[in-house]
C-alpha cells in the first residue's frame, strides 16, 4: 500500500507559505490543492493494465471518502493506493519474493516525482481560485 497524507495544521509549513498566499482561502486551497495533487499523482501512475491507476482512493481522517469536500481545518488529507505491488512499482524491487519469483524491477517513483513537483502544483492551485 501507497500513503501520501497532508495534516492541514501542518500544511502551512510543509508548502513554504503557499497558504499564506491564499490571502483568507485557506481551506479552499487545501481542497483544491489536495484535488489537484491527487489528480497528478493518478496521471503519473504507470499504466500497463489500469489496475494500479484505479487502486487510489481519498481518505479524509484515515477514512475512505469519495471527495474532499468534507474538508476541515485540522483534518488529515489522505491520498492511499490499496494494490499490493504499488509500492513494489514505486520503489522497485530486485529478489525472489514471497511465492518464489525472480525480479529485478527498476522502481517508476512516480509519486515520489508528484510529491517533488508539490510547489508547481501549489502555485497553479493559486492562480485558478484567484488567490
């Protein structure tokens, strides 16, 4: 399983002051951001069968959601990949695994690049809510 969580307490910290930014839109540019980084990071999914792409789902305080429009101060935003081998497509993986298979599997960090590419993504969600 892949986690990527966002605590909107800590937020503010983890984007060098985007939220400061926002100029009064705090929550709306956590809900946007966490739309628009969850979307970039299913685009850079690897796509061979679509499985790994259709295994993301949102979760808000742990709990799976449907969307983030529940979104409050003080929750946790979360972003969780529930196939088994993502993590294994992420970081690669080079040995015999547990039913005996032989790998040498190059990892893809795809949300590992998503997450580098954070501030990009912070800085459009400004401009499109006008902040």
């Amino acid at each position: 399983m892949i986690t990527v969580n966002a605590n909107t307490a800590e937020f503010k910290i983890a984007l060098g002051g985007f939220v400061d930014k926002a100029k009064g839109k705090s929550l709306e540019f956590f809900s946007e951001f966490s739309q628009d980084f969850s979307h970039a990071v299913s685009e850079n999914t690897p796509v061979k069968t679509g499985y790994l792409r259709s295994k993301w789902q949102v979760t808000i305080n742990g709990e799976p959601v449907g969307s983030v429009s529940g979104l409050k101060l003080g929750d946790i935003f979360g972003y969780v990949n529930t196939a088994a081998y993502g993590p294994r497509v992420e970081f690669g993986f080079v040995g015999t695994d547990s039913l005996g298979r032989k790998y040498n599997q190059a990892p893809r960090a795809f949300v590992r690049d998503t997450v580098a590419r954070a501030d990009i993504i912070a800085g459009e969600t400004l401009v499109r809510i006008g902040a």
